[in-house]
C-alpha cells in the first residue's frame, strides 16, 4: 500500500505537468502531429530491427518467414515515417478513417439486425455508426497537413485529459493499492 504526502507530490507534480504539456501540444497540433507521426517511426524502425536480428538470432525457426516479412514491414513503414511525416501523419489520419468506415458499417448492421429485439437500444447502435461514417469522411477529406494537426489535437486531448484525471483521482485519494 502507498500512502502519504510524497505520492500527493508526485501525482500533482505529474498532472500538472501532463496539462502543461497538453495545452502547450493544443497551441502547435500540427507540430505536434509530426513529433507523433515521428516518434511512431523510430518505434517501428526499431522493432523492425529487432525482429530482423531475432529472425536470424534464433537458430532453427518454423516461422523464420514470416517474422522476416513482419520485420521488414515493421522497418518499412517506420523508414516511411521518417522520410516523409507529412505524408505519414496523413497515411495514419486514413488508416483511422478506413477503420470508422468499417466500424460505422458493421455498427449500422449490428443496429439493423437487432431492431425488432426488446427496447430501443438498436437506434443507438444505428447513430453511432451514422456518427463514424460522418467522421470517416471528415478524415478521408482532411490535406495532410490538417492530418497532422487533426494528430496533434488527440495526442493533447490526451494528455489534458490524462492531467486532469490525476489531479482528480489524487484529491479524492488517501490510499494506493
């Protein structure tokens, strides 16, 4: 158990050091977005290094393959990432909106298959996924550049977000489990 005034200390020194951090990313999204975009392709870059050096580490492997073909993909894109964040941060952007596209769709049939079931929850289900296609074509539409600063607005929501709810959670807390 954590109890006491150092953990109090350190909860809000974290929170409000996340909403600094929040609100400083909300001024810049667009650089933002690219510091995201990028820091993901070192990420990429080096788990796709280190599946390569596990593919041919390992000795006898059944799956040397496909663990070669994940870790070139893996050190592709992340070498994409790196050449050209823009582009990058706009591939990401689309990526999420094909996922709301599908998501909408299956949404919307979920809704229609349960419409004659007990009670109204199937209109929600129905909206929700309207709601995700209105937002995939939003994100579809968007130029690069607003990708980049569509990225940068939900890593700072992120962290105003994440700020907030430490500061929250440590004035109502006297004990950590």
């Amino acid at each position: 158990m954590l109890t006491g005034n150092g953990l109090t200390v350190w909860l809000k020194v974290e929170g409000v050091a996340l909403l600094v951090l929040g609100f400083l990313a909300l001024v810049v999204p667009a650089f933002t977005g690219l510091a995201a975009t990028l820091v993901f392709g070192w990420l990429l870059l080096f788990a796709g290094g280190v599946g390569l050096a596990s593919s041919f580490g390992a000795g006898a492997h059944a799956h040397r393959g496909l663990s070669l073909a994940s870790a070139i993909i893996a050190l592709a894109c992340g070498l994409l990432l790196l050449i050209d964040p823009m582009a990058g941060a706009a591939g990401l952007t689309l990526l999420l909106a094909v996922y709301l596209l599908l998501d909408g769709v299956t949404s919307i049939g979920l809704g229609y298959q349960h419409r004659h079931g007990p009670g109204s929850g199937w209109v929600w289900l129905g909206l929700a996924g309207v709601l995700d296609l209105v937002l995939a074509f939003v994100l579809a539409a968007l130029t690069p550049h607003a990708s980049a600063g569509l990225l940068g607005i939900i890593v700072a929501a992120d962290l105003v977000f994440a700020g907030l709810a430490l500061l929250l959670f440590n004035r109502g807390a006297g004990v950590l489990a």
